[in-house]
C-alpha cells in the first residue's frame, strides 16, 4: 500500500478524498462526504427535483463510488428525463451546470 493514497471522487472541482489511508478515517467522515454530495448535485426527473439518498457502493472491478436508486412506481408510462447538475465554483460565484441528460421511457409492465 502506498505511503499516502490520493484515491477519491471527483465531481468537476470538487474532489471528495476518502483518506484511505486510514480506513476508519473514511467511513466515519462518509456521512459527510454524502451530505456534500445532495448540495452540491441535483437531480430532476423531467422538471421535478427528486430528493436523493446516496450510498456507496463498489463497482465490479471494487472501485468505490456513490450511488442511489429512484423509485419510479408512480410515474406515468411513457417517455421521460432524467437531469442531473451540480455546482460549479468560479472564482468568486457559484454556477450550475449539465451533468447529464438521459431520456428513457418507463413501461412498468
């Protein structure tokens, strides 16, 4: 393991260290680092800001990350899309800018 590991996540200028170095450093700072997480990202569901809970989670090659599940029980069948934007700093403002725009359409049958 190396001396200091720099692993974290970054979401354009924020960078999320997890001080991996010490393990339970980084899980008792997680809730944290979540927090951060819903400031700085919005997600909207065609013009409806979903409130999110993020967890993390580790992909198939055991890489952390972030993630959470949206419940689409009670959406109207057909198209919709999901937005995603976070905040950005600039100098002495703070913007919002596009992550992501994904259409998708739900047919729960």
């Amino acid at each position: 393991m190396p001396e200091k590991d720099d692993r974290g996540y970054e979401l354009g200028s924020v960078n999320l260290q997890m001080g991996l170095e010490n393990e339970n450093v980084a899980y008792a700072n997680l809730k944290k680092y979540l927090d951060v997480l819903g400031d700085v990202i919005t997600v909207k569901l065609d013009s409806t800001i979903i409130p999110v809970t993020y967890i993390m989670g580790h992909n198939h090659k055991n890489q952390r990350g972030y993630e959470t599940v949206l419940d689409l029980k009670d959406q109207d069948r057909g198209a919709h899309v999901l937005s995603i934007t976070r905040k950005r700093i600039r100098r002495d403002s703070i913007r919002t800018t596009d992550v992501a725009k994904i259409p998708f359409w739900y047919y729960p049958d």
